[in-house]
C-alpha cells in the first residue's frame, strides 16, 4: 500500500528473516548502553482499555519451505541508527537479535561512509552471506515439461525474496567499497565460497539470478587468484546445463570483453570446446542472444576465429527445426557484420552454398531471413568483391525460386536479388544465366534419354512370346486344358504380377542409377534376368 509509512514497509517487506541461521545485529556503542543490553519488548494495547496489560503481539509471516522460525518469537524495538555518530556506531555480527527494521539503514550507512570497514568485519560479513544465501534449492516446479519459455511462461518466485535482497545489496555494497581489501577477503570468499555462489544459479527466480550475476562479477574483477576457477567451473555449468544458462553465459560476455590479446589458448578452447556445442541444444532459443553476442565478442577479439566459428554454424545447422535455422541465419549475419575481408574469403563458398538452400526452403520464414542479407551493406561489398564465385553458387536457387517458390514475398525479394547481381556485373549475371539454361538442357535430355530407353525395355519385353501385359481379357474367362503346354489361368495371373512387380523394381533402379555405367550394367543384367524368367515358363 502505496501510503504506509517506510518502518511499516520495512516491518512487512522483512517479515521473511531467519533470527537463528542470521545471527546479524546493529546496538549502540558503550556511551548509550552496555553492550550486553536488549531492549524491552514492545506493547501494543488493544483498543483503548485502561488498566488492563494487553498481551504481546505476535509476528505473523507466511510458512516456508526455506527458512525454519520458532513460534514464541516477540518484535523487538531496537534503537534508532541515525541518531548515532560515525565513531559510536559499531557492526555487531555475532548476537542473536532481530535486525530487520535496521538492514535499510545498514545498507545505506555501508554505501556512503568511509573507513567502516574493519579487519574484523569481513569473516562476520561472509558468514551472514553464506548462512543466509547458501541453502538447498526446491525442485524445479515443472521438471518433466515444456522447457521454460521466458516470453510466454510466469517464472518461479522466490517467497523469502525481500530479505534475500537486502543480503544481496548489503554484500555487494561490501564489495564495491573503497575501503574493500581483496588481500583479506581472500581468505573466507575462496573456492568453496564461489562453488556455492554458481549452485544458486539453479534459482528459478530471476531477481536472484541477476544479483549473482552482478555479485560473481565482482568477486571475478576483485580476485584474480580465483578468475581461472570460475572460467573452469563456468565450463563445467555449460555442459551441465543448468536452470538458466543464459545468466552465465551473459556473465563469460562480461568477462570476454576483458580478455588480454593475444587469446590464449585456454580462451579459445572455451569458444571452440564449450560456447559452440551449445548451438546443438534443443532449448537454444532460451539463451541464444546472449550466446551469439559471447561469439562475436571473440571474433572481434581475435579474427582467425572466424573460419572455426563458421565452419562449426555450418556444421551444427539444423535440418528440420526452420525457427532454429532462422536463429543461425541471424547470427551468421552478426558474425558477417564484423568478418574481415581475408577471413570472408575462407568461408564464402561453404557460406554460401547453405545460404542457397535456405533460399530454397519452402518455410518462407527461413528463405525470407537469408534473402534479408541482400539488403546489408557490409554483406553486399564482400559478396561484390567474390561475385565471380559467389554467384554461380546462389544463382540457380535465386532464379528457380523465382517462379516456383509459393510465396509472393520471397518472389519480391529474389528479384531484388538478381537484380543487385546484375547491376553489380552485368557480363557475369549474362553468363550465369546461359550456364543455367545449359544445364536445364541437359537435364532435359537426360531425362529424354531416360525415356527412350524404359521404352527399349518394354519393347524387349514386349517382344517375348510369354508377354501377357495386352492379352484380352475375354481369352482368361474360359481355362486352357490340364493336357496342353500352355499355363492356366491362375499361372497366367502369377506371372502377370511378377511382371509387373519385376517392371517397377526396373524402373526404380533405372531412375536411380541412370548416369552411372554401372547402374546400366545392373539394370541390363535385370533385364536378362526378365527375359529369362518367361522363356523359362514357356
């Protein structure tokens, strides 16, 4: 409720505190009050009843799975904090009070105060982190179902999350101090430390997943002792493949940015052995953006890349999943974006021999993305200074789709096109064009010849005494005598459909293996065999 006043907000917002696992408090120094005071429980009366003792109000909070509270515990009223000077205030980790209307405040006096952190104060503040934070996961809420699509789909919330928070803005501020000293840290924020800070990356909560973003961040900036052991545990997560993935790869972009040139080898078998093989996960659309701006950041990085990365694309695409092939196309295009023009040569004809077939493709969606290259600049003076072998390779998918294909849109743009191809070398489009009509000839006289010769072997067929294929059928209704040569009716029928079975089986291999001279030896051979078989039933 927007008008509460701010301690009534705070009051209900940190409901959510674990007193026995969070062992966190904030007293006035010994001016004020001994260290060992407490202060008196607050009653609340009921109504307007004189006389009378109301009883203590207990707090209410909803029951988690998280955090365990015992049932007797009383608000407290605990001194105010800004009435204390900077030298009378003092950071009391160790006692068993209740400071959740004081975290705020503890928040903002870390933030803009110097010189408050102490030698002392860094294990008490691990320790109020790892208590609070490092806790055993529920179950994903839908483990066996559709994977989590995060346009469509409501994530999981985490109950406890208003405290959660405060923990998190609290050790953040801690780390981002100017008065923070990595020398001392570094002996309570070590490996385990960082271990358990990747699990909770398993949260289904993606508020938390963005504070461990940020807060892993820190401590891989802050600690460069500890910077190789959460790349290798970032592999590990990768292959893994845990609730959200994307986090962690949004976190290795950060982190590539800073990457010293030249890449060493550890770097580039991240790229080659981890970040591509992702490319083949089923639930790509779930992390894909993150993970082709991680790739483009190598190639920025270090250029000779360029042919290993696409070469990968080229071998990880998809052949049946055209929502996944038009993710490929767009990343293509953002690796195009940035390739040099010497690595561009490498990998222009294997490029472009895929970019033909998704032209070709009869999801419109995926013909319609590659055809967008058309209209790239960068792209269009690559493919201008190759035209002489890139486009022999488009200009047969570019020119049939033109008339076959069964979209209006992809028509328009293919015209488009052929059209930049012929301004771009008239002479060459000229050629391309009488190449293609060469082949269609041939094509059309192979397909001639193919005809002339199935019409051979049924003229050899026909020429045998045994062919049945034309008899009338008024000469089956009477039957030929048991004391003739010739067949009865249930012989001729048999052999009727032998023939017929045997013809097809021709005609499948002829079609198959027509150019080959091998296949023609076989088809010959089948063809004897045919005329064998009646001379036999003779």
């Amino acid at each position: 409720m927007p008008n509460k006043p701010k301690k009534e907000k705070v009051s209900q917002s940190l409901s959510c505190v674990n007193v026995e696992e969070n062992p966190v408090f904030l007293h006035q120094g010994p001016n004020k009050k001994g260290a060992n005071s407490v202060p008196p429980a607050t009653q609340l009366l009921k109504g307007k009843a004189s006389g009378s003792q109301a009883p203590l109000k207990k707090e209410k909070r909803p029951s988690s799975s998280r955090f365990s509270l015992s049932n007797n515990r009383e608000l407290q009223k605990l001194p105010a904090f800004k009435g204390e000077t900077q030298t009378e205030q003092k950071y009391e980790f160790g006692a068993d009070a209740d400071i959740s209307m004081m975290k705020f405040e503890m928040v903002e006096y870390l933030t803009h105060n110097r010189s408050v952190i102490t030698e002392p104060i860094y294990p008490e503040v691990v320790h109020v982190f790892a208590v609070n934070m490092f806790r055993a996961l529920p179950p994903s809420s839908n483990p066996t179902g559709a994977e989590f699509d995060p346009e469509e789909d409501e994530p999981t919330l985490e109950a406890a999350w208003p405290h959660l928070q405060l923990v998190y803005e609290f050790f953040l501020r801690f780390l981002e101090s100017p008065d923070f000293q990595p020398n001392i840290a570094k002996k309570y924020i070590d490996q385990k430390f960082v271990l358990q800070l990747l699990e909770l990356f398993d949260s289904e909560d993606p508020r938390e997943r963005d504070f461990l973003k940020t807060t892993l961040h820190r401590i891989y900036g802050k600690f460069l002792g500890l910077r190789a052991y959460i790349r290798k545990q970032i592999n590990n997560i990768f292959c893994s493949l845990s609730h959200d993935v994307s986090v962690t790869i949004l976190f290795s972009s950060s982190i590539i940015n800073g990457f010293a040139l030249p890449l060493k080898e550890e770097h580039k078998i991240f790229l080659l052995k981890v970040l591509l093989p992702l490319h083949k996960v089923k639930s790509l659309s779930v992390y894909h953006p993150q993970l082709a701006y991680s790739v483009v950041q190598f190639l920025e990085k270090d250029s000779t890349l360029t042919e290993p990365v696409v070469m990968a694309l080229l071998k990880y695409w998809p052949k049946t999943h055209s929502p996944k092939e038009v993710m490929f196309l767009n990343e293509l295009e953002e690796i195009l974006d940035v390739i040099e023009p010497s690595e561009f040569v490498k990998v222009m004809e294997p490029l472009f021999r895929q970019l033909a077939k998704c032209v070709s493709s009869p999801h419109f969606q995926v013909a319609e993305r590659a055809l967008y290259y058309w209209n790239n600049e960068y792209i269009m003076s690559l493919i201008s200074d190759n035209a002489a072998r890139i486009l022999p390779i488009m200009f047969p998918s570019l020119y049939r789709n033109s008339k076959t294909h069964w979209n209006k849109t992809i028509h328009g743009l293919i015209y488009n096109a052929l059209k930049l191809f012929m301004e771009m070398n008239q002479k060459l489009f000229d050629d391309c064009t009488q190449q293609f009509r060469a082949e269609k000839n041939k094509e059309k006289a192979k397909w001639k010849e193919r005809e002339e010769a199935w019409i051979k072997i049924e003229n050899i067929a026909k020429s045998n005494p045994q062919f049945l294929m034309h008899i009338d059928s008024s000469s089956l209704s009477s039957p030929m005598d048991m004391e003739t040569d010739g067949p009865i009716i249930e012989d001729v029928m048999m052999l009727k459909k032998t023939v017929e079975e045997e013809a097809t089986h021709v005609e499948v291999l002829w079609t198959l293996v027509s150019d080959s001279h091998r296949g023609c030896i076989y088809l010959i051979k089948s063809t004897v065999k045919i005329v064998k078989y009646y001379s036999n039933l003779k």
